[in-house]
C-alpha cells in the first residue's frame, strides 16, 4: 500500500561529513521498504512512523514533495555529498529518486548511491552527468554470491530483493560507466555469511565485476528491530539463536565479533588488490581538496586503530585530528608552506606528533603532483 505523504523536511544534515561512506547529507523519497530485508535497522522505532512493525514491507509512505524540498534545501547549503537513491519497487510507479538527482545534478552536489537493486541502472545517464560535474558513486549492499557456501540460507534474510548476481551485473555496468562502484557487505550476519569462503568470494566477485572497494559492516539490532530480527531467526534459523544472543546481547551491537570479521575482510581485500574503505570522492574544482584527503588518510587511520583494537584515547586524537583538517579554513597545503611544521602543530586538535605526520602525507602528494605535473609537460 502506498501512503501519499508531504513531509516538511527532507534534508538531514551532518556537521561534516561522515567516515563511511564520505556523505555529509542525507535525503530519502519513502519510508519503509519493499524489499523487506529481516535485518534492516529501518525498523528501529526512531525511523518506522507505523505502530506494526511488520508493515515496514507493505505500507510505503512516498514523499511527494521530496524534489522541491531538496532543491530548496541544497540551494541553501554548501556543496558536499548526497547520500540518496532508493530504487524498491516503488521507485518504477513514483520515479521520485530520479528527480531527486535531477536537482543534485543542477545544483552541482555529488551523490552517494548505495543499493540492494538493479534498478538504479535506470538512472545511468543521469549518474554519469552527475560524475562528470560533481562525483557520483554507486555501491551495491551484497553479503554473499551465488556459488557461495549457504546462499539459499542468506537469501532468507533478504529475500524480496533482487538477487546478488543481479547486484553484480549492474555493478559492472556502473564500472564501464566510469563511476566508482564497489560493495557495501553489510550486514555481515554471523553463522550465515562471515565465513571465509564467502568473504573470499564476495571481495573476488566484486573484483571481477569492476568494483573498486568492499567496505565491511555488522548487524545493528535496537528496539523493535531487535525483537522482529529474533523473531524471524527463531522461525528460519532456530540452530542460530544462542549464537546471535551471545553475540548481540541486548543493548549491545556485537562489535568484537564483527572486528574479527572486518579483519578478515581487510586480508582478502589486501590479497585481491581492492582496498577495505571507500576512496573519497573528491569533488572537482573543491579548493580544499588536499584537506579531504589529509582528513580521509586520518579517519582511515582511525578505522584500523579501532580494529587493532587501540587505546581510545589515541583513536580519538586521530579520530579529531581528522576532523580539524576536514574544518579547517585554509588549504592545508598552504599553512604548510607558509609557517612549516609549527603551523601545522598549530591546528587545534592536531599538536606536534599528528603535525609530524600530515607532514609526510603532504610532503608525499606534493612530490607525487610535482612529478605528475613535470610528466604532463611531455606531451
Ligand atoms: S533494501 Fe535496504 S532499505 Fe530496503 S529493506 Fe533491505 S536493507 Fe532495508
């Protein structure tokens, strides 16, 4: 059933943008998903508006407005990435997501695309002008393949949406495209896909398929969706249930566990040449581009502290570090070569020793720039 719906918002706002996916904003066209995936955190009681849980899959409220929102929203703040796109069955009747990037694409904002369907190939031309102007990336949420150990079973989570040999074809399509695509494994469900072969086969599809990334993510289990989650595995997967008690006991996301997992998956990447993390986009002509990449060099570094298991203290100083670069006002590169190493310590939240290691980044990409920019000459 759809619910025609106005809302008087749609533009959720970050004060910078996050370490995942690189998207500062976020805007979706309905509420509530047809493909109905047992283990989607969009149950929790802070995003479903119906009382039933059950109806998350069945009583789709569309955003009707969602393209004039958004374009009176972007026109207001300053260009950075889009996470948006949702392309469930709804999609073919409302075509809302289209419109939405219809407006990104005329205001000049990137855009983050992640999806469990093929339909978003719909939208190819459209992606592509978006990529060309600002950036575009499409990733695809897949947790298995189908030559994989288990598959039937995984697909009993998910089992409205459309297959993962789908997923990876349109994969493939996106990567021809030229735009940066790669997979989203998330979430990874212990005792269902976080086995080696499937981890293994999964980075090697995505390889195969153009993909340029795997990024590695655990189930989240609160509330409601906590107790419909446990519902569903009693019914399909009674064998699984002391396991995921012990692994997600209430209040808790489970995150030693997937540590373990996310390792895993960073040694497979490793051995397949594709990286663990999403490569930020960077948007073309951004001035302050250095400072992206000095900003997403840290927060990279704060995703393997986390999975060494670090103390935190030292996780977050990098974990703020990165955030200063990601505010700061001048062009990194620039306070570099005006005041030195003491300019850079002069950050606030960066200090001597993190100072000393923007240092070499920077030193690195100024020498790689200087040689690409002698190269060029050649011809
Ligand atoms: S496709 Fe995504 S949003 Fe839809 S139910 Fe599955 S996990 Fe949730």
């Amino acid at each position: 059933m759809f619910v025609p719906y106005r809302p008087r918002t749609i533009l959720n706002k970050g004060k910078r943008p996050d370490h995942w996916f690189w998207a500062r904003y976020s805007a979706y066209p309905y509420i509530g998903c047809q493909h109905g995936c047992e283990f989607c955190y969009c149950r929790e009681r802070k995003y479903l508006p119906h009382d039933d849980v059950d109806d998350f899959a069945h009583v789709i409220k569309v955003k009707e407005n969602a393209p004039d929102l958004l374009r009176k929203a972007l026109a207001r703040q300053p260009v950075d990435l889009l996470f948006t796109g949702d392309y469930q069955p709804a999609e073919h009747k409302f075509g809302i997501s289209r419109k939405m990037l219809e407006v990104c694409y005329d205001l000049g904002f990137p855009v983050f695309v992640l999806e469990r369907s093929p339909l978003v190939l719909r939208d190819l031309d459209l992606l592509q002008e978006i990529d060309q102007r600002a950036r575009a990336v499409v990733a695809f949420s897949i947790v298995s393949t189908p030559d994989a150990p288990g598959y039937e079973q995984v697909r009993q989570m998910e089992r409205l949406a459309p297959p993962a040999g789908k997923r990876f074809a349109a994969m493939e399509q996106f990567a021809r495209a030229g735009i940066l695509t790669g997979t989203c494994m998330m979430p990874i469900l212990p005792g269902l896909c976080d086995g080696d072969a499937t981890l293994e086969s999964v980075i090697r599809w995505t390889a195969d398929h153009g993909g340029q990334f795997v990024l590695a993510g655990g189930l989240t289990l609160a509330d409601q969706q906590r107790d419909y989650f446990f519902r569903v595995l009693g019914e399909r997967f009674p064998d699984l249930v002391d396991l995921y008690e012990t692994v997600y006991p209430r209040g808790s996301y489970g995150s030693s566990r997937w540590k373990n997992t996310a390792m895993r998956v960073r040694e497979l990447c490793e051995q397949a040449g594709i990286p663990d993390r999403i490569p930020r986009p960077i948007i073309p002509g951004d001035k302050r581009s250095l400072n992206r990449r000095v900003a997403e060099a840290l927060a990279n570094r704060v995703y393997t502290m986390d999975l060494n298991g670090e103390p935190g203290h030292r996780v977050w100083a990098y974990r703020k570090a990165s955030w200063a670069i990601e505010d700061l006002e001048q062009e990194v590169g620039l306070v570099y070569r005006t005041l030195g190493l003491k300019g850079l310590a002069s950050i606030k939240n960066v200090g001597p020793q993190l100072a000393r290691e923007v240092e070499l980044m920077l030193k690195e990409w100024m020498h790689d720039k200087e040689v690409a920019g002698g190269h060029s000459g050649d011809c």
